[in-house]
C-alpha cells in the first residue's frame, strides 16, 4: 500500500506474511522455521532482478547485517556462554536462525535499510523484553524473531522516508 500496486509490493507483502508466520512461531519456541526465511529469500531474489540496476544494495545486504551478527556471535559466545535456569547450556548468544532471517531480508531490502531493521529490531526487542522482565518476570533469554519481523516490516513500509529523515536532522 505504502508503494503502490506493483511487484515490490507484492513481494513485501508475500515477506510479510513470513515475517508474521515465524515471529509467532520464534516467540513460542525460539526457533525460526527455516521454510519461512527461504521464502524470504526468493522474494529478496525476485526483488534483486527486478531492481536489477541496483544488485550490487542487494548482494551487499545479503551479508552485511547477517555477517555482522555472525561476528558477533562467533565472538560473545565463548564470552559468555553460562548455565541457564537449571542445567540448560547457552551455546549461541545469536540464533542461526535470526543470522539466515537477515540474510534473507538483507537480499529482499538491500544492506542500508536492512540496518534499520536490524537497528529498529533490536531497540524495540530490547524495551519490549525489559519491559516483561520487569512486569512478568520473564527470563533474560528472548526470542529476537519477533523483533527482527517488526523491524523488518516498519522498514519495508517506511525505511526510505526514516533515513531521509534521520540524515536530515544529522545535517546531510
């Protein structure tokens, strides 16, 4: 709706319905299906040839965000990997399959907005989640899916409009 009636929308709307399918499931059992993120990921490529003048946003997005949490996981998690409630190990700080969801996206959005997503994901995964451990109770431990689909979907509706924004008010 945001950007008229053609193949992009579409596309992100066939992405939303993934991202909404696989935050629910990743908030009931932190585990991203990976049918969900490879669907996805055909969008992300049907957008890639359709914008094709543009490939090297979209090749670049494809890593960018998903190697950078990959780092980051390679590197934290021997950090500080602990015990969790009783004898459950932590053995990744990143899940695998949050990596392979920003990969995909990364494809679908191109690496700038897809570090709005991951920015806007976790700022709002991190209130929202402080917020339940504080009023519920609930573990340190969350589910970064559902974040990550918020991001992702606010950016597919937004994202160009907030960078213009942001750059704006920074003077650019």
């Amino acid at each position: 709706w945001s950007r008229g009636y053609n193949l992009t929308s579409v596309v992100f709307g066939v992405s939303t319905t993934m991202l909404f399918g696989l935050a629910i499931v990743d908030w009931n059992t932190q585990y991203i299906p990976f049918e969900y993120t490879i669907i996805i990921f055909i969008c992300g490529l049907i957008q890639l040839f359709a914008d094709f003048s543009n490939w090297y946003e979209y090749v670049i997005g494809l890593v960018a965000v998903s190697g950078f949490l990959l780092l980051v996981d390679k590197i934290a998690t021997p950090l500080i990997a602990r015990r969790h409630e009783g004898d459950e190990v932590i053995t990744t700080v990143i899940g695998d399959g949050d990596i392979k969801l920003m990969a995909a996206t990364g494809l679908l959005l191109g690496w700038k907005l897809n570090f709005l997503a991951l920015g806007i994901g976790c700022i709002s995964g991190s209130v929202i989640h402080l917020i339940r451990m504080k009023i519920k109770g609930s573990g340190a431990q969350l589910a970064l899916g559902p974040y990550l689909s918020l991001g992702v979907y606010i950016t597919m509706i937004c994202g160009e409009q907030l960078i213009s924004w942001y750059l704006n008010m920074l003077g650019f």
